[in-house]
C-alpha cells in the first residue's frame, strides 16, 4: 500500500471555529490532493499541490486555504467551519506521468469531518 | 473546463450478469482516463486505466476502451459477482497550467444480488 495517512480520521467540530486536516505521505511524490466527497457529488477537487509551496485551486475551493512547506505534508484548513463544510476529506497523492498528466492516484482513508 | 459524467446509479445486478457503466469526458487537450473502486468504508483504489486512443485498460476480469473519437471509457464485466457490490467512479487526468490535475466522475452505487 502506498503510504499515505490521513489525521484525524473522525472531527467534530463547530460552526465558526478553523479546522486543519493533515496529509502526510512517504512516498516523495509530486503532485497532492485535497477532495471531499459527498452524496451525489461524487469527489470534488478542493486544492491541489504540484511542489513544495506550489497550490492551486480545485472546483469547490471557497472556505479552504491549503499549505506545503515540504514534500510529504498536505494541509488542508477550514478557515472558519459552516455546516456546509460537513463531509469526507480525502487525500491522495500522484506523479508526473507521460506528457506531464498524474499517473495513478493513491489514496487516504478519508477524513469524516463533521461540523455542529 | 474538463468534466467526466458517469451513468447515474444504483446499478443492480444479479450474480453471472453482464455489466456496463457508462463513462464519457469532456477534455479540451489528451487526458489519460480511469477507473476506481470504492469498497464501503474504504479510500478509492485504481481499478484500470489507459493513456492514449484504442489502449484497453484491464483488471479483475473488468475492461474499459479509450475512445477517443466518442469521448468515452465505458467499463464493462462480462460476468459479476457479490464482491463487485462497491462504488465505481470514472477520472481523467490532464495537465493545466504546467500541473496535472484528477477529475472525478460522480460515482455510480453497483449493487449484486446472489
């Protein structure tokens, strides 16, 4: 499996309060990804990470802010949480492939955040 | 932007039936194209994927045919089983920017009765 984990793997927390969730891999690869998933939206792309203070927004982006000072660390941060924000984070990860295109992409366990 | 669309769900089968999931993409450059599997309580794993026009992707007796010519990545089984009952969700990736993002379909519930 590769390695990748995700903390914590269950939150509770309340509306109007930060949230962060950790991506950490062992893999050295170069591309990280946030995701939420939720019924009927499949996954959506939060933020990407393409290197080491390298990010870019995904589909759903608004209400997160992302950082990677080094390779292998991921975060993904609620600035101030709303019941919207109440779903599964995952996390993966991939490489740079042919032509530059992400190669398979490994997943965490997910994260179920839950905000109250 | 690129999109992926799969077949709505649930899909319900039984044991030994044919099946196929429909998956088509919407991508303005050459995206290479998945398919993952999401068992109940578990992260997606890679089911099989391919990279240029006509490759076939293949695994676990599943297959699926990059066409480019009908945007399409359609995955097929000739013959289920209970242990296919899971999540299945269509990706492709492609590169914007100097990056290469992974979008993903909306997933389609299959579900096999005995």
């Amino acid at each position: 499996d590769a390695g990748i984990t995700q903390s914590p793997r269950h939150k509770v927390t309340e509306t109007g309060t930060p949230v962060t969730l950790r991506c950490h891999q062992t893999e050295n690869h170069r591309y990280m990804y946030w995701y939420r998933q939720d019924p009927g939206h499949g996954l959506r792309l939060i933020h990407y990470s393409y290197g080491v203070k390298d990010t870019d927004k995904g589909e759903v982006s608004d209400g997160y802010s992302v950082s990677r000072s080094k390779t292998e660390d991921f975060l993904l941060t609620l600035e101030s949480a709303t019941s919207s924000q109440t779903s599964v984070y995952f996390c993966a990860i991939s490489e740079s492939g042919d032509r530059g295109r992400a190669t398979e992409a490994f997943f965490g366990q997910g994260t179920r955040l839950t905000v109250v | 932007g690129d999109s992926v669309t799969q077949m709505e769900g649930p899909v319900t089968l039984s044991e030994e039936a044919f099946l196929t999931i429909n998956c088509t993409y919407t991508a303005t450059g050459y995206p290479s194209l998945f398919w993952y599997v999401q068992y109940p309580g578990e992260g997606l794993q890679l089911l099989l994927k391919a990279t240029k026009a006509d490759d076939k992707g293949s695994n676990k007796g599943f297959e699926a045919t990059y066409r480019k010519e009908t945007t399409s990545f359609h995955l097929e089984k000739g013959s289920v089983q209970v242990s296919d009952s899971a999540v299945y969700f269509c990706a492709l990736s492609e590169v914007y920017s100097s990056a290469s993002k992974i979008i993903f379909g909306s997933g389609t519930r299959l579900s096999i009765r005995p």
